[in-house]
C-alpha cells in the first residue's frame, strides 16, 4: 500500500472499563479482501447532477470474535476490513428518555479493538462512531459503518454491535433512497464540479463552457487506496443546462484526475468553496492545473470523531471549478 495513503493513527490512547473478556477474545483467520480494480465508464445525461461509482454494494464483512449480549452494556469490536483490530476509535450513544432528556456515554477501543460502556436509561441510539487515521500524510477523521445496519436499540436490553472501517459503499439505506445525492450517504469520497456555461444567442465568454458539450473527468489511482484497490473511473457528463454535478462514493485514496471536453480541449480546474485545500496535503494538488492534477478528497470534521453522526461518512465534497 502507498505509505501515503490511509494507516491508523493511534491518536487514543486507552480501554474500556471491565474489558478483559474482549482481550481476551482471538481474532481468526480472515477472508480474502474484495478485488477492485479496472476500469468503469459511466455516462451522465444533460438531466443527472450525480454519479455513485461503485454502486450500493457493501463490502463484504471481517470475521468478529463472539460476544454475547450483557443487559444495560453496549459492547462489541472495531475493525479495519481486513480484519485488523482498531484501537483508539470512538464509539458514543445517547438515550432519549420522556420529556426529551438525554444523557450519553462512549468508550474508546482498547488494542484488541474492543469497547464496552454502560448504556444510559432510554431509547439509545449510537453517534460519533470513528476512528482518526492518517491519510496523505494528515490526520482525518473515518465514519465507521455498523455492521448489520440499525443503529437505535431499546437502551434496557444491552447491545453487541461491531463496526467497520470501509472506504466506499452506501450508508444508511434509508437515507441512500431519500438523497442519494448527499455524499455523506457514502463511505467513499466525493468531487463536486461547477462550471458557466456559454448558452445559444448568448455572446460567449472564452472560459465557460459550450451548452451543447461533453465533459469528460478520469481519475486513475495512484499508489493503492486503504484496501489494495486499483479501480480507475471515466465519466462523461453531457452539459445541457446543468452547471454542476457530483460524483461519490469514490474508493479512498489518491487520484490523477484528468479533465477535457470530448473534442479534446484540456480543462482548467481549480478548487473553490468552503472546503478549498483547506489542508495542506489534501485536496487539488497542484491547483489551478491545466488538464490533468492530483485529487485527495476532504474530511468534515478533522479532529473531532464525537461529531460524526452514525451511518453517515465524514467526507466532503471537494469542489472543482472547471473552465476553458
């Protein structure tokens, strides 16, 4: 894997209390990790604003040590998908109770990747459930995606549930359904692309783009993303009266990105917005680049993993204004 890339980072230092049955726990041998590599093509109509390139497929799951439910306790492992333990993640929950209190408790997994809390009375629910990793060379914060789904549980009962570091898939299906145009409804990253548009019988201005004409963006990974993937993507985005659009759910990782209309002309590209190469090492790497760049995406909350809601990621869009 590219040392640039994604490693954890063991920014926590610390266990659970009353842990030892969870380091006590062996992790077995493991499944092979998903091949994804290649090249997928997809083509956007004048009509689309959005692209999700690799579909809603989830990963396949690690193998988790067996732990049985203890009342009133939320206990359970944090992973990598591969199936290595990770220490130093945040797992929080809050309960609801009548008249709209709340109160809340988390723990941090320990180096057997185990966590265990006492569960607050109430309607509990998880939040903040993360793990800061290193990712080109900059602490980031990574949403971890639960396994099995649900996230809301009747507090009284206990709770083992596992969660997963992915670098692509859907989040919650819920939320996927209602806006799958939100980036944060996926675990992979995201790019989002503006540009002007020269429009017929207007008077033309050199830098934006013709209405009638074909972007085409490549991205071709450089190095590995987190699990070993190679897969390179080539989308085509047909202008019509659209001025923008997204593509999500990218494998993270570290891209060439290529830009030009169909005809050939090289496309200016630079970032803007909130979220523009607001981190020294990540983001569009050389900006204001002409055809062909470097693309890392963008965490929302870069030190904080209590602020990162359950089943959604914490990637950002990177938007790249695009011109003539």
């Amino acid at each position: 894997m590219n040392k640039s890339l994604l490693i954890a980072a063991l920014l926590f230092i610390g266990c659970s209390k009353n842990a030892e049955e969870g380091q006590a726990q062996g992790w077995g041998e493991q499944p092979a990790l998903p091949v994804v590599q290649g090249q997928a093509t997809f083509s956007m109509s004048g009509s689309e604003n959005y692209v999700n390139v690799m579909g809603n497929t989830i990963p396949r799951m690690p193998l988790f040590p067996s732990l049985s439910v203890k009342g009133g306790i939320a206990r359970g492992y944090v992973a990598d998908l591969s199936g290595k333990p990770l220490k130093g993640a945040h797992i929080g929950l809050s309960s609801t109770m009548d008249g709209g209190w709340y109160s809340s408790g988390s723990g941090i997994t320990n180096d057997n990747g185990y966590y265990e809390f006492t569960i607050p009375t109430g309607a509990a629910y998880f939040f903040g459930t993360a793990v800061t990793v290193t990712y080109n060379e900059t602490p980031a914060v990574m949403a971890l995606y639960p396994v099995g789904g649900t996230t809301s549980f009747p507090s009284g009962s206990g709770v083992v549930k596992n969660f997963v570091l992915l670098s692509y898939g859907p989040a919650n299906p819920e939320a996927v359904a209602q806006q799958p145009n939100n980036e944060s409804n996926y675990y992979g990253g995201a790019l989002l692309f503006n540009f002007h548009i020269n429009y017929e019988g207007d008077t033309p201005i050199p830098e934006y783009l013709p209405e009638n004409g074909v972007i085409e963006i490549e991205l071709i990974p450089l190095g590995t993303g987190l699990y070993g993937e190679t897969k390179s993507f080539k989308i085509t985005k047909k202008i019509g009266n659209m001025n923008a659009f997204n593509i999500h759910n990218i494998p993270v990782g570290k891209y060439t990105i290529n830009a030009k209309m169909s005809d050939g002309r090289k496309l200016k590209m630079n970032a803007i917005g909130t979220k523009a190469n607001v981190y020294e090492f990540l983001g569009l790497k050389p900006d204001n680049a002409v055809g062909t760049s470097t693309v890392t995406f963008t965490p929302n909350h870069q030190y904080t993993p209590v602020m990162v809601p359950s089943f959604k990621s914490n990637w950002d869009a990177l938007e790249i204004g695009l011109k003539l």
